[in-house]
C-alpha cells in the first residue's frame, strides 16, 4: 500500500523548524522537516545523531528543552495543530492518544516507583478508571509485552529488570491508554543484538495486534530494514531522502542513504566484506551551509551543490539531491540504473 493509497495521515508535519538558543547563538536542528504518518504503518526516521530526528518528534509533541524554541510548522494529529494547543490540552494528548517511548528507561523510569506504580499513574491520569481496574490493566499490559510472572513484577523496582525488560516496561507505559500513535525514540540502541531484536519484533506484532501507528527513531538502517513501512532519512536538518522501506533499499537515490547503506553489516552476505564508513563529519547546525548539507561529505557533489538547497525530486520514493535534476550528470546507481 502506497502512501497515496492509505487515505488521511493520522500525523501531517508540515515546514517544521525549531532552533536552539545559547552563548553560542543560534543552533538550527530541524529545519522545514514535512512528512505524514498513516493508520497502522511503521514510519522509520533514520539519520546520525544531530541529524535531527529526534528533536523533530520532540517538538512535534513540544518536549524541547528551554532553551528550544519551534519557530515555525505545523503538526496535525486527528485535525488538531500540535504546535497550537494549550498545555493543558496537550497533556491531555500526550501518553494517551500519542505514546512515547524514550531512549534510555533506566533514566526515564522514576527509580524510587514501583514499575507497577508507574503504569498504575499513567491509567488513573488519562482514564476513568479505579485503582483495582487501573491494576488489572497494568497486569493485562506487562503480560500483553511479555514480562513473565506479570503480576509479581508490578511490584519490582526498576533496577531490578535487565535492560530488555525495562524498555517493556516503557512499551507497556507507552500503550496504557491504547494510543492511535507510538513514537519510539532510539528504543534498542543500549541492548544487545538478540534483546535489539526481541524488542523490534515485539513492536511489530504489537503494531500489528493493536493497529496503531509508529514512528521509530534510530541511527541505524540496519535495525529496521525488517519492521518499517516507510523510511525518512534526516541529515542536517531536513529529510535527504524518503520512501517505501523496499525501494529505498533496492535503490536509494540519495548518496548519503548509499554511505549509511555501505556502513551497515549486511548477516546475510558471508562474503566479509569491508565496511565503508562515510569520510568526514556532520555540518555545524549553528553555521548550516547555504547549500545541501552533505556536500562537503558527498563524492559526487557539484558547485551547484554548496550554492543552492535542493528540493525533493520525486513522489512517493523522493530525494533532495540535484543529481535528480533533469539536467544534471548520470551517476550509475543514484540517478542511473547500473548496467
């Protein structure tokens, strides 16, 4: 199912910008980032970090920092502008239509709270719910993510779960008042390979049992070739790139979705063959290039590249690189089908 197939988007982001102010001045982290989340699809944000794919769905659900400001945008969720509301009716959206699951839930966790206390306090906030109802619910939630002896660890402390078994408890936070939107930000980046994994697979078949959206942030393609529906890939700022999860892997058009592509193990080649990282480091944000950020990084860049921003070529499988300009040289492989 294409993205013009799947009707109204439960998540439209449109021209989001949000800056950071400090001693330094200006930081631009996210700038006129649009892009859409249907009913039921896993939208993966890809990038490095400071790429700005978190501080974009934090903003979308204002969670930024002080000294972070939204300076323009829009994000409607169920027709409501995000950016728009008042506190109040905001809070009332966060943790109940819109779950969050952060990247560290050793941090996240309050670690004098039972984990049973903490799913208990997330119904009472968002439901009509009496304690006993709001209890039963946390057991039917921790044994819905597959922590065993449910009702036993209602009464653990979170320095008594290991890592896997603590990001459940986020999930199990997260899908308390059975949200239409999820957004995992970075949920695997401190587990293990085979928990990584576990905890993917179990977002997947919750997604599928439960039908809500994602939106799951991380750095590494690899993670979710498997889980996601649609990929958008951030560098400096802006989305590079975006697109059907198999297209974007059959072919990227962008080459800096090639170098992240090139710097992941591929476990199903045994050929051993040698990563290739990407030269170079990310722009400085408080001083972005006038032109595409990933110029001085790209092999294939052109003086038109450092002069002017791109746009986004393309529909539904789109990059912002003016290698897809009609004029531009054919490059095998991004703008040309190698032979």
């Amino acid at each position: 199912m294409t993205a013009a197939t799947m009707g109204t988007p439960i998540l439209s982001v449109r021209d989001l910008a949000t800056s950071f102010f400090s001693q330094r001045g200006e930081v631009q982290a996210v700038r006129g980032v649009s892009f859409d989340v249907h009913p039921g699809e896993i939208l993966g944000i890809v990038g490095e970090s400071g790429s700005g794919k978190s501080i974009t769905c934090m903003s979308v659900l204002r969670l930024l920092k002080a000294t972070g400001r939204i300076k323009s945008g829009s994000a409607l969720f169920d027709g409501q502008d995000l950016l728009a509301l008042d506190e109040a009716d905001l809070r009332d959206i966060r943790g109940n239509k819109i779950g969050m699951i952060f990247q560290d839930p050793m941090t996240s966790l309050n670690p004098t709270l039972t984990v049973g206390e903490q799913v208990i306090e997330t119904i009472l906030r968002h439901r009509q719910a009496t304690r006993s109802e709001a209890r039963a619910r946390a057991i039917e939630l921790f044994e819905l993510v597959r922590i065993p002896s449910a009702a036993a660890r209602l009464k653990s402390y979170p320095h008594e779960f290991s890592g896997g078994m603590r990001q459940r408890v986020m999930i199990a936070i997260a899908l308390a008042c059975d949200p239409k939107l999820l957004i995992a930000d970075e949920p695997t980046t401190a587990l293990d390979v085979t928990i990584q994994r576990q905890i993917l697979g179990l977002l997947r078949d919750l997604q599928a049992r439960l039908g809500m959206a994602v939106i799951l942030i991380t750095h590494d393609l690899g993670v979710i070739a498997e889980v996601t529906d649609r990929i958008v890939v951030m560098y400096g700022g802006l989305v590079m790139e975006t697109g059907p999860v198999r297209d974007l892997f059959a072919r990227p058009m962008h080459p800096y979705t090639r170098g992240l592509l090139a710097s992941v193990p591929d476990l199903r080649d045994d050929s051993h063959k040698r990563l290739t990282p990407i030269p170079g480091s990310p722009p400085d944000m408080a001083h972005p290039p006038a032109g595409c950020p990933f110029t001085a990084r790209c092999p294939h860049a052109m003086r038109q590249c450092a002069a002017a921003l791109p746009p986004l070529f393309g529909d539904s499988h789109a990059a912002r690189c003016w290698l897809h300009h009609a004029e531009a040289p054919r490059i095998a492989g991004i703008n040309e089908v190698a032979a």
